[in-house]
C-alpha cells in the first residue's frame, strides 16, 4: 500500500526523509545496497561520524556462528558496551536456540523477545504476590526498612528488598548455565528486579507499596519489564527497536528469503525486513551464516541478498569483513569415552557427563584467583564493576583445569577462548597451567622415587 501510495493517490505530496541520526554511514550505506539491488526506497544519509566496518561472517555450521556471534558480544560487553545494548536477530524465533545454548554457557544474560504472558508466568505472579504482601506488611509510606533509612535512602531499600524476595524465590545474581525452563524462569525474576532497580533510579524517595502498584499497572496494560541482558528477536518484533550493536544471523536461501517467498513482492517484502533489521544497528553490525546446518552436513547456499551487500561492500573501502571463521572445536565426541557431546556444557569440558571429571582443583582455585584479579584490574581502569564471565565463564575455567592445555592452539580449542582472549591472556593462562602441571610432575617424580630409595 505504502510503496504505491503515490500512484494510488497522485494528487498527495510525497515528503522524503532520508537523513538517519541512528545509523553510522557504514550501517546506512548496508541498508542502502540492500534496497538498492531491488530499485526500491529511500537512500539513507546517515548524520552520523564514520563507525566500525560492517562485519559479514561465514561459518562452517550453524553451533560455529552461535560461538563466534557470542564470542563477539563478549569482547564487546568487556569493551564497556551494556548487555541491553546487544542484539540477535533471526528470521524466526525457532533460531534463538544455539545462540541461546551459546551465551548460557559464557554466562551471558539474555532475554528472548517476543514471549507473550509475562504476567501470567507463575514465577511472576508469584513474586508480585510476595512483593505485595510486603508493601502491606511495611504499612508505612516509606519501603519497610526504617532502620536508620531516611526518604532519600527508601528507593535503594525497595531494590534490595525485592532482590531479597526474589532470591527467596529461586533467583540469583547470576543467569544458570544451560536454556530450557529453568533459564526462562531466571529470566522473568531478572527483569523484575531490574524493574526494581529502574524504579529505585526513578523514585529515590519511593515506597515498596509505590513499586507493588507500579507492577500493577504496567499488568493491566502488559508493559513488560526487560531483563538487562542481550535481546535475542525476530526481524518482526524488533520493528521500532534499535541496540549499539546487532547480530543478523542464519542468512541463508531458504530462511532470508523465506522458501514461501515466491512473488516479486513476496521477495521484496523480504528485502525488507532485512532491511529493518540492518537499521535496527547504531554503531555496530555483523551479519553472518552458516554453510552448513551440523557439522558435515549439506551445503548451504547465503542469501542471495547477502551476496548482493558483500558484492558492494567489497568494491569499497575495507568496510566488509567477509573471511569465513572455522569452528574452533576440534572434536564433538568426548575426549575419554568417545560418546558424541549433545549440549553446550558438555561441548565446553570436552566430555560427557557420565564421565568422571578428572579437574586438577588447585589449578582451578588458581585460575579463578587470576581471573579475580583480572577483573578488579579492568573495573578500576573503567571505573565500573565487570562481570567476571566477560573475562571467562565457569565452564571455560573448568575445561582450562581439565584438560590443561599446553600451547596456543591447545588453549583456541577451548570454548570461550576466542582470537582475542588469545591475545589477550593467552600467556598468562598458559604460564599458570604450565606452572601447575610442572609443579605435579615434580611432586609426582619425588614420591615415585622415595620407596626406591628406601
């Protein structure tokens, strides 16, 4: 209807907005290719200084992109850039899986856009149930704390004691390894305790009864409350939404175009919504696929509107970073009994569950001293707390004590050891393993040798 609006009604004054104060000039120019090839819409003239380049990746399979796109969103989150400021996009909500499984097991917060019945989910109207009961309990007009809490200080109570309810309820700190019910349900109590919070920033003077009622009324119009992580969505439901960065993942044939688009306008309905989720990116974009679905499988073919933005971006400056990026897992079997690996934890220790763990816990006390260290080191120079997975997940920290590698290409094996952690800690990881395992040959040399010599 919009596209032939003109024509439809030739007597309407047609006014064009070109200029974005959204996008960089590198995302605009992305989008512009893209409608570009199809003759269609505006060209973007982005109001913006120049950013970073447009990343286009391929990947050997599609748990390869998951790791890679997660890898990425690490380096950024420890770049100083905020969770909520981080998107993944697909085509259908189906896909969310890897990318799920992925950032579980880094420990990286999420939520999944899209979910209807927030305030119908049980955990949910639980909470409000107990948060309420509190609110009548304090009876007061302040947040129910008045020990030595003035008005001023009655908004930081109302966090606290929400988190304190929450906790009592199931929810931690920090997110659960793995997806699946358990990771939906952390999910919901986060993003009330980050409502919570938000209210607290809002109200300084708030009550725990000014919060229950908040949560009423954000019920009766379904207002739902975000979760401080990274936003995992369709194309569709992230319309009117933007993020610093954003992740278009599973550009595929078959998926960006979808195989039901058969039409000249089927398809270019689908060239844009590609569109919309390009521009949905502020500062930071990388699109990506996988040449296969599973390791060996059948051969994939890249959206035919990819090929077109590569094509063009590749003619340009160095604005397009097309190198395909293998897997870097070495094996998807366990290293000890050969049984196939079936979930991202497992894929993490390089073993099977049923297998005994043959963690060396010293080395492991002395890596998470490391990584302790590390991060007082990078929240002082930032002057902000930095969320210990950024530098290295608990899963990744036990496959370093398990399997104790010995070189660089040893340690790029590991999940959640990407180029840049590489680079970064590389030494420093290897010098504490290397000293470790020294330490237990000798220790191990000396005690085989004191019954010879008695």
């Amino acid at each position: 209807l919009l596209t032939r609006f003109a024509d439809r009604y030739p007597d309407a004054t047609v006014l064009r907005l070109p200029r974005t104060y959204r996008c960089t000039p590198e995302i605009a120019g992305a989008a512009n290719r893209v409608l570009a090839a199809a003759r269609e819409g505006v060209a973007l003239k982005s109001q913006r200084d120049p950013g970073p380049a447009v990343r286009v990746m391929a990947y050997d399979h599609e748990q390869a992109e998951a790791d890679g796109v997660a890898d990425r969103i690490a380096e950024l989150i420890a770049d100083g850039m905020p969770p909520s400021e981080i998107a993944v996009l697909v085509r259908m909500n189906a896909m969310t899986e890897p990318v799920e499984e992925a950032l579980a097991e880094r420990r990286i917060p999420y939520r999944v856009a899209g979910g209807g019945g927030f305030f119908n989910r049980p955990e949910v109207r639980r909470a409000i149930s107990v948060i309420r009961g509190g609110a009548v309990s304090a009876g007061g007009d302040q947040a129910g704390s008045a020990e030595g809490g003035g008005a001023g200080q009655a908004g930081a109570v109302v966090a606290d004691t929400v988190a304190a309810i929450l906790s009592g309820l199931g929810w931690t700190p920090e997110p659960p390894v793995g997806a699946g019910a358990v990771r939906e349900s952390w999910e919901s109590l986060s993003a009330l305790h980050t409502a919570a919070e938000a209210f607290a920033s809002r109200h300084p003077a708030g009550s725990l009864r000014e919060f229950a009622e908040e949560l009423k009324q954000r019920a009766e119009r379904q207002d739902v409350p975000e979760s401080a992580g990274v936003t995992l969505s369709s194309l569709h439901s992230a319309k009117g939404m933007e993020w610093q960065a954003v992740f278009l993942v599973g550009l595929v044939e078959g998926v960006v175009p979808h195989s039901s688009a058969k039409t000249d306008e089927e398809l270019a309905e689908e060239r844009r919504l590609l569109y919309v989720g390009i521009t949905r990116a502020k500062d930071h974009l990388q699109l990506s696929y996988a040449r296969a679905r599973s390791m060996g499988g059948r051969v994939r073919r890249p959206s035919r509107f990819l090929i077109t933005l590569d094509a063009a971006g590749a003619r340009t400056a160095a604005s397009v970073a097309s190198k395909p990026r293998s897997a870097r897992r070495t094996a998807a079997h366990c290293r000890l009994c050969g049984k196939a690996l079936t979930t991202g934890a497992e894929r993490s220790l390089g073993r099977c569950r049923a297998c005994p763990s043959d963690v060396d816990l010293e080395l492991l006390e002395a890596l998470r001293q490391w990584r302790t260290a590390v991060v007082e080191e990078q929240s002082a120079d930032r002057d902000k707390k930095l969320p210990a997975y950024v530098i290295a997940t608990d899963a990744t920290l036990q496959a370093l004590a398990e399997q104790r590698p010995s070189s660089a290409d040893a340690l790029a094996a590991i999940p959640g050891i990407g180029p840049r952690k590489l680079d970064d800690y590389g030494a420093d990881l290897l010098a504490i393993i290397g000293g470790h395992t020294a330490g237990h040959s000798v220790a191990h040399s000396t005690s085989a040798a004191d019954p010879a010599q008695d």
